[in-house]
C-alpha cells in the first residue's frame, strides 16, 4: 500500500511538472503592441494603444523640476523635488525621466495602464520611495539604451494615506524592458515592490538593500525573468532576494543573488517562531525553464531556494550555496516542500551546515530527497553536495 501511495504522489508531480515545463511564460510580455481601436476593446496587459499617447517629460535639478510635452492633459503638482502626476484621461500616458535630484520623487495616480522610461535618472528620496505607482493597472518601465539610472530611499519613511512599500513600489504589475542600467538602493523597506507581479524583459538591473531595509524583492501575485542581467544583495536579517506571494518563473536572463543576513526569531506565546534569510522564497511553484540562476547565503539557517510547494527545474543551469552555520535555523541550498524535480540542465545544490535538499520527506538517503526524470550525464547525491547535469 506504501509504496503504491507513493508511486501515485510520484506520478502526479511527474505529470505538473511537465505541464509547467510546458508553459511558454515568455509571450506574457513582449513588448509594447501597437493596436487598432477594436483590439483596444480587449482587457490584455502586453496590448499598449500606442496611437493616442500622451508623452510627458520630467527633468530634476536638484529641488528644481521642469516638466514638458502634454503636461496640459493632466493634472500636476510639485513641491520642491516631490512631483505628482493625476491622469484621469482615456490615453496611455508615458513619462521620460531625466536629471537628478537628492531630495525628490514621483508620485503616479494613472487612470489606464501607463509607461515609465528612464532615460538617466538618478532619485533619492530620503523619506519614502524614489517612484511610487498608485495604479492599479500596468506598469511599462523602460531603461533607455546606453543609460545609467539611480533610485534610492530613506530609512525612514514618511506616514502616508497610501501604501510605500519600497524603493520603487507598484500598486500594479510591472514589466521591465530597454538595454540600459538600473541600480535601486533599498535603506527603509523593500527594494522593488509590487502588491501584483512582476516580469522581466531586458535592461540590467541591481537592487542593493542595506540592513536598515528587508528584501530585494516583493511580490504578491508572481515573479518571471525572461532576460536580462538582474543582481540581487539584501543583508538585513531573514531578508530575501526575491519574496513571492505566488509563483516563481525563471525562463531566462542571468540572475545572481546574494543573502547575508542570520535567522530573525519571534517569540508567541512562548514558542519561538524562526525566520531565516533566503535568495528565493515563493508560497507556490518555483519553476526553472532556462537562463542562469546563481544563489549565495552567508548568514545562519539561511536558505537558496525556499518554497512552500514543489521545485521544478527544466533547464538553464541553477548554482545554490548556504554558507551559514545551523545555530537557530537549518540551512538547505533548496528546499521544497512538496518535492524537487529535476530533469534537464545544470542543477547544483551545496551546504555546509545539514542537508542541501529538502523536499519534505525525512530520510538519511540523499537519493530520497530528489526526484530524478531522465538520465543525466552527471548524477552526484551527497548529503551536502548534489550535482545534477544533462547534456
């Protein structure tokens, strides 16, 4: 009976993962679409109507900021460095960022889903968010060929009537695209935040959060990389690269991310209740198709990968590697907890400190703790080491 339990658990896990590795997460997003007036009537995120724009430019100098274009389609206001953008018209509208300012920042209420192009920005804001998206709908940010942008906030932030969840923060989903540079400098919160999904298209992006701040990323709804360099440094305490509501998707690009925080503990009602850093931590699916994933915790029970459901990887090549010791919490480089399924590409597991993976099932034999689809040319399963390589 045990054993035909486990081949029907086994079977199931099988079958999702190949309907996973099936999905084609790329065509989420591929651009702006110029469309027809008639295929505007349809509600897709990827569909931008780019024939009735409004085009807006905002530059700062310092505590100074001019602002050109259709600036008499929508309502404004600025206070010192501090803009506010009001669009309540039926157009998509599109901002270009420019100059630099040390005290300043952008507060967006859109109507319809809109575009942010970062066309060399540099935006501190000491007291909250460098941008702030208080639309519900889609966010197009675009890094502008060939430039440098800079976003950083405060470590402390200033009490609002509305939600400042980082750095840069999105009521709505946020697609990344462009081949320039990002740097988002977190010191109070989050460094990118969005209470929906985020996808990334292109540009090469590094989010950098001090011990003062929390995680690299925060999403309610979802993450995908398609492309793009994206690099990720959190070192407060149970601070993560990436923290997902929702599912995970890496399907390309070249991702690294680094974690040197220890364990956080909380005690309620007298039982301690442990949270340790991580470079990915997603209630859902992880999921890995292509592209290259790079994982590195340093401090105490910190952890690669950390998901509530099953680990599922395709392809692309995956390295993760816990350094820290096991004083309060239990490092694993992956762990899922309702299985890790391998079968294609470079899947590399190291720890330290206890067992690289966990897949929720207590055992002594490694080769229990993965399962395995297909024959790859590399098959080694230790405890502390486990290399999985397919030609």
């Amino acid at each position: 009976m045990k054993k035909s339990f486990l081949s029907v658990v086994l079977m199931a896990l099988v079958a999702g993962m190949m309907l996973s590795c099936g999905d084609n997460d790329t065509n989420e997003y591929d651009g702006y679409k110029v469309v027809t007036d008639e295929d505007d009537k349809v509600d897709g995120d990827s569909a931008v109507a780019v024939r009735d724009t409004l085009a807006v430019a905002i530059v700062w100098d310092g505590a100074t900021v001019q602002l050109s274009g259709d600036v008499d389609s929508i309502s404004y206001t600025q206070t010192g460095g501090d803009v506010v953008i009001t669009s309540t018209i039926d157009r998509f509208l599109e901002l270009t960022l420019s100059g630099a300012t040390s005290d300043g920042s952008l507060l967006v209420y859109s109507l319809k889903k809109y575009g942010i192009i970062l066309n060399g920005v540099n935006i501190t804001n000491p007291d909250g968010p460098a941008i702030n998206n208080q639309c519900g709908k889609s966010l197009f940010l675009t890094l502008a060929d060939g430039t440098e942008n800079t976003l950083a906030d405060g470590e402390n932030y200033a009490e609002q009537t509305f939600d400042q969840k980082g750095t840069l923060f999105s009521e709505g989903q946020i697609f990344f695209g462009g081949k320039g540079s990002l740097v988002i400098n977190g010191n109070g919160w989050n460094g990118l935040a969005s209470d929906d999904y985020i996808v990334i298209n292109g540009g090469t992006i590094k989010i950098d959060v001090a011990d003062t701040g929390s995680n690299g990323i925060k999403v309610n709804d979802g993450f995908t990389i398609n492309d793009g360099v994206l690099t990720i440094d959190v070192k407060a305490d149970a601070a993560r690269g990436i923290r997902s509501e929702a599912r995970v998707t890496i399907a390309g690009g070249v991702t690294a991310i680094t974690t040197s925080g220890d364990c956080e503990t909380e005690t309620v009602d007298g039982v301690d209740d442990v949270s340790s850093a991580a470079g990915v931590k997603c209630d859902s699916l992880f999921l890995m198709t292509a592209g290259n994933l790079t994982i590195t915790s340093k401090g105490d029970g910190g952890k690669g990968i950390n998901c509530a459901d099953s680990v599922i990887f395709c392809g692309g090549t995956l390295y993760a590697e816990t350094k820290g010791s096991n004083e309060e919490g239990k490092p694993k480089a992956v762990k899922g907890d309702k299985g890790i399924i391998v079968s294609g590409g470079s899947f590399t597991a190291k720890c330290v400190k206890s067992w690289a993976l966990d897949n929720g099932v207590d055992t002594e034999d490694p080769k229990q703790r993965v399962t395995i689809i297909g024959t790859p040319t590399t098959n080694t399963l230790q405890k502390r080491n486990v290399v999985i390589k397919y030609e």
